[in-house]
C-alpha cells in the first residue's frame, strides 16, 4: 500500500473505532517496522517488545496525525523514537550493571527472522550490523525503508546534510570491506541501495 488515500482512509475508519481498519494498516506497515527494529536494534529477543510499543504510540497518536503529510515516514518517525528510549533504557541499565560489575556478555544478532531471511545478501546485512549506530541508522531508513533523505532527517531531527554525509560516510565504510568488493563491482544496480 502506497497511496496515501488509503492511508487516510485506514486511519479516519481506525479512529472511528474500526478494528478490520486497524489490522490492516498493521498488515500495511508491519514489514517496514519490524526490518527497521531488527537492524537497530542488537537484541533480537527485544525486537518484538518495541515492535508492540510502536503499534501501541502509533494508535495513541494517530488522532493527531495530519492526514495530508505522508504516513509512512510519520510512523517510521514513532519507530525511531521507541528505539531511541529503548537504547538510552538499555544504555542506563548496562551502566548499573557495570557498576554493581555484573556486565552480561554481549549477545550476537541472529539473522533468523522470516522477514530478514527474505533479503538475499547476508554478507552485505552482516556488514550493515557492523557500521556503527548513527551510520545503519540512516542506511536503514534510507535504503531499506525507501525513506527520502530529507524524510530521513525530518525522523532524526538532524539536518539534511547530516543524512547525506551519514550515508556517504556508511558507503565508504561498505565499500572498504573485502567481503563487499564484488558486490560494489557487478551488482550496484542489483542492490539498487548503492547508488
């Protein structure tokens, strides 16, 4: 679903009580939100739980939602800020346990979902995992959601430059890694992400 009007039509029916309405703008949207949280976020037995949050924030302030701005970004903008609490959440409670010296180790993301398994290059999603979090931040959104980058640093709150040199800067990065190096020589219009 792409056409705005849906949109517009699922949310007027959604706030007017309409459970179909609602599950079919989950169904619309779910995709892009879930792949979104499994990228940004490292546990992956978390995913769910902020997944569930976004849903949660996206129908409370849905009666606030402009219906003549696109939704996609609107909602990937709701995304984005449940992984940023979730992240400073985890920061705080890895500072206590550090303190108190009781640090867990570092769990490894497992690329097993349904959805993630559907993107054919592992090696290239392994790469992605290792940019850093401001660098998968914006190649995430950008690339994997479709977002325009000035869609991108509206959902950021950081200045369009910023999503340019992010993204330049996380292309360079892939681009050095050997394991990337026939995929930026054959098939960059394949990828369509590496422009």
């Amino acid at each position: 679903m792409e056409h705005p009007k849906e949109y517009s039509q699922l949310i007027t029916l959604t706030l007017a009580g309409s459970r179909e309405a609602f599950s079919e703008l989950y169904e619309a949207t779910i995709r892009d939100v879930y792949q979104t949280v499994h990228f940004l976020v490292r546990e992956t037995s978390e995913v769910d739980d902020i997944v569930q949050e976004i849903y949660i924030q996206m129908r409370r302030s849905l009666e606030h939602f402009d219906i003549s701005r696109p939704f996609r970004p609107w909602l990937m903008g709701i995304a984005v800020r449940q992984i940023h609490a979730y992240r400073r959440k985890r920061w705080t409670h890895l500072r206590v346990l550090k303190k108190a010296e009781q640090v867990n180790p570092v769990v490894e993301p497992e690329f097993t979902n349904k959805v993630v398994d559907k993107i054919s290059n592992h090696s290239l999603l392994t790469s992605v995992e290792s940019l850093p979090y401001k660098l998968k931040q914006v190649i995430i959104l950008h690339y994997l959601n479709e977002l325009l980058q000035e869609e991108s640093a509206a959902i950021l709150e950081i200045p369009l430059g910023t999503v340019k040199s992010r993204i330049h800067a996380a292309l360079r990065k892939l681009r050095q890694k050997p394991e990337n190096q026939t995929l930026f020589k054959g098939k960059v219009e394949d990828l369509h992400e590496f422009q």
